[in-house]
C-alpha cells in the first residue's frame, strides 16, 4: 500500500477503509442519512431529461472536441477516468466503488469539484440506487431463510463481487432491522472475481464494519477473494466442494450486465445444479431504453443493454425463474429462484 491520504473531513456514522492506493475511503451504508436515496418518480424523470439533453448537446459536438474535452475531463476528475475504460472492458471493482459514493461522501483529498458534478449524474446515481436495490432483496430473502431456523455459518458467493458492497450493505439491513436473525451466527462472503484490487478493499471495508461503532460491530464475519472467471463456470463446482454450499449468490454490476448470452446461460445452469434448498440469486440487468442505449454509444466498456425482456429467456433456458423485480432508472434489479423450489420471500 502506498503513503496513506487520510481523510479528514469524516462524515460522523461513516466507516472508512484503505484503498491500495492509500487512501481513505468511505465505506457505504445505504441506511446511513449520508447514502439514503429514495426519489420520486418527479425527480428520477428530471434527471433522465437533463442526461439525455446533455449528452444530445455532447454528440453534437465534432469528433476532435469529443476527444480534447474527454481529455481534459479525464485528467481533472477521478469518476470520468474511472468511467471510460478501454474498448470492450468492464468497469473495475474499484472504479465501480467509486461510483457508488455519491457527492457528499467524495472526499476532498482526492476528489474535486468536477467529481461531486459527475457523481450527482444519472449514471452514477443509477448505480448507486443499483447498490440499494440489490442489498434490498438479498436482505429480504436471506432474511426469509435465517427465519426458517437453518443452522451454521451463513455463506454467500458473489460473482465477479468486486468490493462486495451489496452483500455487506444486505447484512447491515438485516442487523439494523432483524438484529435477532444474525446473533450468533458466522458469516462467510466470498468474492468469486479475477480482480484482486476490489475484493482486498471489501476484505478492509468489512473489518471496518465490524469494528467498535460499526453497524456491524462484532460480528462473526470474512470477507474474501476465490479467484473466479465467469467464462469458466464448471469451476463453481470446485469452489463448492472446497468451500461449502453458498446459501445465496448475487452478482450486482457484474454477469448479466456484461456476459454474454452463453455465458450468462451455463452459470445460471451450473448454479442451478450445485444450489442447495432456498438458494437464491440476485443480480442487475441493464435496461434497454434511451438512457442506457445513449450511455452504450458513449462508452468504450463492454455493457449489454438486454433489459428484463431480454433477460428472461435465459433465465427460463437455464432452470430459473424471476421472483421480483425492482426497477431503476438504467438497472433492473432481480431476484431469481430455481424453478420449482420456493424462495422465502
């Protein structure tokens, strides 16, 4: 790890972790005032004017301006470097992270005015309700299966999980709202990703958590990384037999926004055959309408805008079935069950 940048303007309830770069980040937790979102249908739809009229203003411009302005803007600000990517990537742990602060936790060591601008933007606002959504449903339905008195430690894989933020966001939920669910009980996150940066920041970000004055202060829980490629699903079958048997799996920004349809298709279908009783799966989907089709043009990252109708066939081809749905402005967050096996939700 580099020299440390402190952050000295903590935000009071806030946790904070090391980057591997050194710096001191905010840790979210989507129940704290500082990460709270919940807007109305009037807002979400101002916000989805002013992007589209932006970005008509921006694909208006010449080429060569394009490129200078990217240019400037990515040399002054870490969210449009973290954003751009190179041709046909995906948007790393890390840089996901940063996205899901928001203005008010970027800190000023490290970020600058044009940040807290591009952070209040659609896209980064829809992966930050994304973030809410996702820990949403994984809370209500592992909280649905610690109800049903299932013994041991609690595990729960999370496919390409980056920093695990919606895992651990699911747990705070729970032991704010459901504090008896979680007494006692171990919990097991691992983080099936080919990424090492994000997963080490999530393993710093959960002690954090559960240090004195955290929401999850005490308890009984391990974050970390099992090297994982989606493109090689049969070694879910290994990690299994090393591991245990996951209780649930998430996947929130990761497989089905950027797999492809094969890819998504024998994850679902080993997942399916390795899953234990009252397994669930959640995971987000871009949606296919005019925002995320504008973002698809002016990206380099390799997104796949399928929405739910796109999606669906390849949860029915595979053995799944969608049990709910919570839409965003640019994500649909779903929680998927085995076809024919209940879901305590």
């Amino acid at each position: 790890m580099k020299k440390r940048v402190e952050e000295k303007r903590k935000i009071p309830g806030v946790c904070y972790a090391f980057s591997d770069d050194g710096v001191e980040l905010p840790v979210p937790d989507v129940t704290h005032w500082a990460f709270l979102l919940d807007p109305g249908e009037e807002e979400l739809r101002r916000r989805e004017v002013a992007y589209l009229e932006g970005m008509r203003r921006w694909e208006r411009l010449p080429s060569p301006v394009r490129r200078g302005l990217s240019w400037f803007f990515q040399r002054r600000s870490l969210l449009a470097r973290a954003g751009t990517g190179t041709e046909g990537s995906l948007l790393s742990g890390m840089n996901t992270y940063l996205m899901k602060l928001g203005p008010r936790p970027l800190g000023k060591g490290y970020a600058s005015a044009l940040d807290r601008k591009v952070a209040d933007e659609l896209p980064p606002f829809g992966v930050r309700l994304r973030l809410r959504d996702q820990a949403c449903l994984v809370a209500e339905a592992l909280g649905g299966l610690l109800e049903t008195g299932r013994t041991g430690p609690v595990l729960l894989w999370n496919i390409a999980g980056g920093t695990g933020m919606d895992s651990l966001n699911a747990l705070i939920r729970i032991r704010k709202e459901r504090p008896e669910l979680l007494a006692g009980r171990g919990v097991r996150v691992l983080l099936l990703d080919s990424d090492e940066a994000g997963p080490r920041f999530g393993s710093r970000a959960a002690e954090a958590l559960r240090g004195p004055g955290g929401p999850l202060e005490g308890m009984d829980l391990e974050v970390r990384r099992v090297p994982y490629d989606w493109t090689n699903p049969s070694d879910l079958r290994r990690i299994r037999d090393r591991e245990g048997t996951p209780w649930a799996g998430s996947s929130e920004g990761g497989l089905f926004e950027y797999g492809s349809d094969e890819e998504i298709l024998s994850n679902l279908e080993v997942l399916g055959e390795i899953a234990g009783p009252g397994f669930f799966l959640t995971g987000s989907v871009l949606r296919d309408n005019e925002v995320t089709r504008v973002m698809g043009r002016n990206s380099r990252l390799a997104i796949r805008c399928r929405g739910v109708a796109g999606f669906v066939p390849l949860a029915v081809r595979s053995g799944w079935e969608i049990r709910r749905i919570l839409d965003g402005p640019t994500i649909h967050s779903l929680l998927l069950g085995v076809a024919g096996r209940g879901t305590p939700v």
